[in-house]
C-alpha cells in the first residue's frame, strides 16, 4: 500500500487517461486538467481505457513516484464522468485498489446486535 500522509488528498482523474504516460506528462495533466499542482503531495489517481490499469503520481518532498497496479481480472470502478476531478479518502483508495466498487462498498461481517 501507498503511504499516504494523514494530511494528504487523493484526486482521480475521471475520464480515460493515456497509459502511456510517464510522471511528467500525468503531472501536466493534474495541472492543467485538474487544475492541482501536482508538487504539493497529493496523490493522483489516473485509469486507462481498457481499465484494468491505474497509475498513480505523487511528490514525496524528495522525488516524483509514479506507482501502477493492473488486475489480473476485472475492472476498476470509475466514474462515468468524462471530465473533472472526484476527491478520495485514503480508505476509499485502498478499496479501488482492492478492485472493490465504491459505489456500493459491503462489509464482509455483520455487527453483533447489543442486547
């Protein structure tokens, strides 16, 4: 899992995103289309057409990383919105890359009832 600072914020991209793209064509994209600056630590998510694959950039303080994570089945859950930005907590990230579908997110156990 990503570090992600108690402080930070997650952007995905809604849209597809061209795969192909390094960390400095993603990071105009933040800026330009998102209108972020992608120095500031935040994370951005980014999915490509086929969305089976997500990339991530950040700006640690010390460097760029770009992070990637394609499943083996399945797709990511995206927004249909063709354009724009959706802001993500770190646990709701965790759950796309966990290939869960946000819209409907389930517990897997029942809480006990008091009584």
């Amino acid at each position: 899992m990503i570090p992600v600072p108690a402080n930070t914020r997650v952007w995905l991209a809604a849209g597809v995103t061209d795969m192909r793209r390094g960390f400095t064509t993603l990071a105009a994209q933040a800026k330009q289309t998102l209108k972020q600056d992608p120095f500031t630590g935040h994370l951005f998510v980014f999915r490509g057409r086929r969305g089976d694959l997500l990339k991530i950039i950040w700006w640690d303080g010390q460097g760029a990383c770009l992070f990637s994570k394609r499943l083996e089945k399945g797709r990511f859950v995206w927004p249909s919105a063709k354009e724009g930005k959706i802001a993500l907590t770190a646990a709701q990230l965790a759950m796309l890359l966990e290939g869960i579908d946000l819209r409907v997110p389930q517990r897997s156990w029942t809480p006990l009832k008091a009584g």
